[in-house]
C-alpha cells in the first residue's frame, strides 16, 4: 500500500474557503471546482425541487460526510441518530471490500486546466483476501438516487484532475450510502471519453462567460 500513499499529489498552494466555497491557489488565484462548473447539469436535475427539500438533503451529506472523515482519520464516530444508517452502510461496505483508506476529503487541482475539488476518498479495496487490492477513487452519495448523467461526468472530472498529476487510478466508483444500513457500488468506465467532453464543454462555457464579467 505504500507505493499508492507515495503516488497520491500533494498540492500544498491549494486552500479552501469554507465560508466562500472557493478554492485558493497559492493565496491569489481562485479555481472553479468541479461543482461549480457542472452546475448547468445539476440545475437541470434539480429544477422544480423545493429549496428546503435540497437543503435537507444537502445537511444529510454534510454529516455523513464528516463522520466518514473523522472515522478514518481521528478513529472517531459522532453522527445522529437519524442518520446512523448511513454510516452503518459505509461501514459495511469497508469490511466486504476489504478497504485500505489511503486519503480522504482530498482537495486536488487540474495544474494545466485550472479547475478544483475534492475527492471523498482514494483507497485500494478487493472482493476477497486472495485479490489484488485495486487503487480506486471514491465518491459517496447519500441521495435517494444516483444519477449517472452527472456522476459521470464528476468522476471522470476527478479522474483527469489525478492523472494530470501523475496518479492513474485503476478504477472509479460511486458508492451509494442508504439509510436502511444498505449500500450500492456501481463501478464506471475509466477514460471516459463522452463524459470528458461534457465537462470540458462546462469548463469552456464557464471560461467564456469570466471573460466578459
């Protein structure tokens, strides 16, 4: 597991904002992230949803997001009740894939395109002991549904963004967290070349529009 902790960037000009939601490069120059620039496909999903609905469901992420992170990295869990299954679910899902946290909550940057974000988790799992352990990149969604439409094209996003680093995942994959204590690992196609163009036509529209601003 070392060569893959030896691999994985570190960017240390890069900075968060949590009160802004921006990221930083080296004190002065403000990077889209990957949510920002995929808002035109997001906003499209989530026409004519109730803001309060979105909130919600946005708070729900929040907290598991950040109990995923303080378990890893500080060997703690402080979640509600409510939303326990959730992390339950996570929990399963380390054990049955034999999963080797190697990062979690990673900020990164495209160094060429000039994009960021933040990757949920980058891990090495496998389906049995007697498996190799495969490096992959994970995202975890706390959603009624997982829409491939547009965690495709964030992975691939994710995907490009480590590579222009030198890191070449082996594999990618969303796993779905569900309140019941269940959970869903859909695995996605690496290089995915149709996924690549809508976030570069995102990325252009987004670039387009900071010129005349």
């Amino acid at each position: 597991m070392a060569e893959f902790v030896d691999q994985i960037p570190q960017q240390p000009g890069l900075a968060f904002e949590e009160k802004t939601h921006q990221y930083i490069l080296n004190g002065t120059q403000v990077l889209p992230s990957v949510t920002t620039l995929m808002k035109p496909l997001s906003d499209t999903l989530y026409a004519g949803i109730r803001p309060e609905t979105l909130q919600a469901a946005a708070e729900r992420g929040t907290e598991v997001h950040s109990t995923i992170e303080d378990y890893v990295t500080l060997g703690i869990t402080d979640i509600s009740e409510a939303r326990r299954g959730y992390f339950e679910a996570f929990l399963r899902w380390m054990k049955d894939y034999n999963v080797q946290p190697l990062s979690v909550e990673h900020r990164a940057y495209h160094p060429a395109l000039g994009y960021a974000g933040t990757l949920d988790m980058l891990c090495t799992l496998s389906k049995s002991d007697t498996d190799p352990q495969v490096l992959t990149l994970v995202d975890f969604k706390t959603s009624a549904t997982v829409n491939k439409m547009l965690t495709g094209v964030q992975l691939e996003a994710y995907e490009q963004m480590l590579a222009a680093t030198g890191l070449q995942v082996e594999q990618k994959a969303i796993v779905h967290l569900q309140a019941d204590g269940r959970y869903q690992m859909p695995v996605y196609r690496k290089n995915d070349a149709e996924s690549w163009r809508v976030f570069m036509a995102c990325l252009t529209i987004h670039n387009h529009k900071q010129k005349y601003k």
